[in-house]
C-alpha cells in the first residue's frame, strides 16, 4: 500500500482538503480518510504540499501519428484548403510510417500526453499493413508498435482497431487508403481477437459509413454487442459525407447507423458537428455517446457541434485529441465552451443546471464519461477506482486568486496544462514537472 496526502483531492464532493489517499499495489484506489483519523508515521506517507491531485482526462480519440503534421499544414496546400485537402497530406503522412516509426512517434507523443494531464487514451488506429496493403509478417505490427510506445510511456492505451474497406461509398479504396485496409471483415475480427487474446484493452472502430460497408457494419456491431466493446465511429464531421450518404442511402450518417444496427450504448460518434435534430434523438434513444475534438475540428475548419442540443437531448459528451494538432485537455474543453458560445451568442453553455458554472461540467467531460466511452474503470477519484490522477500546482501564477467555489472554472478559462505538475497513471508516478 502506498498513501498520499496532497493539499487537497478532487473527489465527487468536490476539493476536499486534509485528505489521505491509500493506493494498492495493483494501482487501485484503496480508501480517502481524513488526515486526522489514524496517526501514520511521516516516512509512510507521501505528501504532496501545494499539489491538488483531480482525475486524469481521457483521451477518447487520438490518431497518434498525425502529430506528425502539427504546424506544417497550414501553408497553401491548394488554392482553397478544406478537409479534403488537409487529408491528402495526411495519407502521405501515413505512407511514410514503419512500425519502428511509428514506435517513435508514439512514444514521444504518448509522453507529450502525460505531461499536459491525459492518463489514458483512445487509439483510433488505422494504418494496418504495408504501403499497397500487403499485412506485415506479424500482422499486428503497426498495433503492437503502438502499445508498446503506450507501456513504454506509460500511458494507459484503449486500442480502437479501425475497420477500413472502401473509399467511398461504394467505391473500391484509393492507392493512398490501400494499407488501412483489410481483405475482408473476417481477417479484419481476426486481428482484433490475436490482441484481445493478450488481454489488450480494445475497441472496435468501423472508420466512417463512408470507409465501411453494410456487411461490415453488422458483423462489427454484433462482435461488440457479444464481447461487450466499446465501438466507435466518424459521423457527420464534413457536410460532405452527409450528402454523399443522402444520395447513396437516401439519409444521413447516424440514420445509416442505426439501420445498420451499429448504436448502442456502447457507441461513441466521433464528431456529429453537423448532427441533425433526427439524429441527436436517436443517440438520445440509443444512450450513444458524442466525443468532440474541438482543436482539431478548428485546425480542419469542421463547424462547431451542436452543444446546447446535445446537453438538452442528455447526451454524453467526451473529449479527444484527435489529429493532435494541440496536446491540453484544459485548453481542449475550454474550447468546446468558448466555441459553443460563439454558436449560440451567450455565456455558460456546457452547464449541469441553470444555475451551475461549466467548470465541474467541463471536468466531467473530460475524465468520467471519456473513461466510460473507452470501458475504463477510471475517471473519478474514488475507492475501487484505478489510481489515475493528475496534480495541479494551487499556487501556480495562473491559478492566482482561485478559491474553492471557482478551482475549476480559475483552471478550464485561467489556465493551461502547464499547472499541471504531476501525472499518476494506475497507482505510479509517469511525469513529473521538477520545475
Ligand atoms: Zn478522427
């Protein structure tokens, strides 16, 4: 057993301070006590002064090897850049890749993640097999080189395998998209169970109704709903997609999906920026989740999400990374908040009640229902918990005048990740900021 006593901890009571926090050896939260209640000799305890410890945030979507990107997209890529443009330099990012590239990227990456607070993240992960399409000796390779940088780092790494088939709908894959592919989506399900086999945390992710066929889909989905995974999927982030599946389909993307059998309440749409009211109520029905990635859906120009819609429909919201264009969960929700009251020209958007600040709301976005996107016990910090947290420098100039009615509305709009001091990942210390 392991105790810590910080200044303070972030339980679901709220900042709660002269609190000891017993860890076990397997990284579980054991018990919170009060300070006071059973004398310890200094030695055994940790103390962490001027340190709140709140949950590590998760990740729910990344694509660890767009990192690769950040800053070199923004220079004319043709005469007017959108998404689509932004794409091609993005697959010939991913020709490039090796496994031992990729360990690389994601190694530093997965760091990077650490040290501005996430302790976990979902891998949406899609470049499978050699450039042409031809799968590695170990057909796990590109897998297997990104959990290896996730233990190396580590960093707690959910593996979303992505199912890819076809470029568009109907269309035979693109030269580019050929090694996101596989034969079919019985080789696809047979690389999924070689790694659940291992005891890899994984997900199943069908890329896009646009990547993925009807067959598809309806395999995918019945696999999750046996082995009770998480599936995840792009939906309705370009307005493209959504009249292409209209004309193909004769509805919109997340209509397709349901027809497809493919919600649930293990389902998370990547996106939904341009969700239609029809749409919203069908995740609504289903208890679906929405992750947004308001970063990336900036960087690429995506539209802002329907916030207020989804907060009114009850919809969980959860944050990713996405294209890792920025790393900082902090500046990540502060963005989905300021974003929304750019969409809606008003104050306090992503609030729990009338009457609430969106700080807590915020944090809960960010740690809880990303945590129960990826089927992580994690997320809160509470006894049976996995001991994922994160320390926050109280005195931290950023944090100056904080009091504890408004911690977290001073650290989402006051702050960044930089007072962050300290990450804990299951019960061990991954970062520390010694400045
Ligand atoms: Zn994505």
């Amino acid at each position: 057993m392991k105790y810590l006593a910080p200044a303070y901890i972030y339980t679901s009571e709220g900042l709660q301070a002269n609190k000891r926090m017993a860890v076990s050896d397997d990284g579980i939260i054991d018990s919170i006590t009060d300070l006071e209640s059973q004398s310890m000799e200094p030695s055994e305890v940790e103390t962490l002064p001027g340190v709140a410890l709140l949950p590590g945030f998760v990740n729910v979507h990344s694509h660890v090897f767009q990192r690769a990107l950040r800053g070199h997209t923004h220079r004319p890529l043709s005469q007017k850049d959108t998404f689509w443009t932004w794409r091609n330099a993005m697959y010939d990012e991913a020709q490039r890749l090796t496994p031992e590239t990729l360990y690389t990227l994601a190694l530093q990456t997965y760091r990077e993640m650490l040290a501005a607070g996430y302790t976990s993240v979902g891998e949406f992960h899609y470049v499978h097999h050699q450039p042409g399409g031809q799968p590695y000796a170990e057909p796990n390779a590109m897998s297997e080189a990104i959990l290896e940088a996730g233990r190396a780092a580590g960093i707690r790494v959910v593996l979303l395998m992505t199912a890819y088939a076809q470029a568009g709908f109907q269309q035979p894959p693109e030269e580019g998209q050929l090694r996101f592919c596989d034969a079919s989506v019985e080789a696809y399900l047979a690389r999924v169970e070689a790694l659940r086999s291992k005891g890899v945390p994984i997900g199943v992710a069908p890329h896009s109704v646009r990547a993925v066929s009807e067959n598809w889909f309806r395999f995918i989905a019945d696999y999750s709903r046996t082995h009770h995974l998480p599936l995840h999927v792009h939906a309705d982030e370009q307005i493209g997609e959504i009249e292409q599946c209209k004309t193909a389909f004769g509805c919109t993307p997340i209509e397709l999906l349901e027809r497809f059998g493919a919600l649930s309440s293990q389902t998370t749409i990547i996106h939904a920026t341009h969700a239609s009211e029809v749409e919203l109520g069908l995740l609504a029905k289903y208890k679906s989740a929405v992750c947004v990635c308001p970063t990336t859906e900036g960087d690429l120009g995506d539209g802002i999400a329907p916030y207020a819609a989804l907060l009114d429909a009850n919809i969980p919201l959860c944050i990713g990374s996405d294209s890792n264009t920025r790393l900082d969960p902090i500046e990540e929700l502060r963005w989905a908040e300021y974003s929304a009251r750019m969409r809606y020209q008003r104050r306090r958007v992503l609030v729990a009640h009338e009457m609430a600040s969106p700080g807590p709301l915020l944090l809960d976005y960010g740690t809880r229902l990303g945590a129960s996107a990826l089927g992580l016990h994690t997320g809160v910090i509470a006894p049976g918990m996995s001991a994922d947290f994160i320390g926050v420098s109280v005195n931290h100039p950023a944090m100056a005048g904080w009091n504890s009615n408004d911690f977290l509305d001073v650290l989402f709009f006051g702050a960044s990740s930089e007072v962050i001091t300290q990450t804990w990942v299951q019960g061990s210390k991954v970062y520390e900021n010694r400045q």
